[in-house]
C-alpha cells in the first residue's frame, strides 16, 4: 500500500487490510466490543 493509505492491522493475525475491506470488519469489532460492555453492565443498551 502507498504511503499515506488509511489502512487496519489486526496484530493477533498481523493482518492488514485497506479502507475498503477493513472498514466492515472494524465495524463488526466495534458492535461486539460495544456489546460486550452492555454484558458486563458498564455500557448504555439503549
């Protein structure tokens, strides 16, 4: 990838992915993250 590119690594499988094929995958990552926080009573469910 050019220098510059927005890009997501993920270390545990030192993966790299562009913008394109990434941003799915941070999003799913988000909304597990975001669920597990409402599992453990720290986040908002609504």
């Amino acid at each position: 990838m050019p220098k510059g590119t927005i890009a997501y690594y993920w270390p545990r499988t030192q993966t790299l992915l562009c913008s394109g094929c990434g941003e799915p995958e941070y999003r799913s990552f988000l909304s597990a993250s975001a669920d597990e926080d409402v599992y453990a009573g720290n986040g908002n469910p609504y």
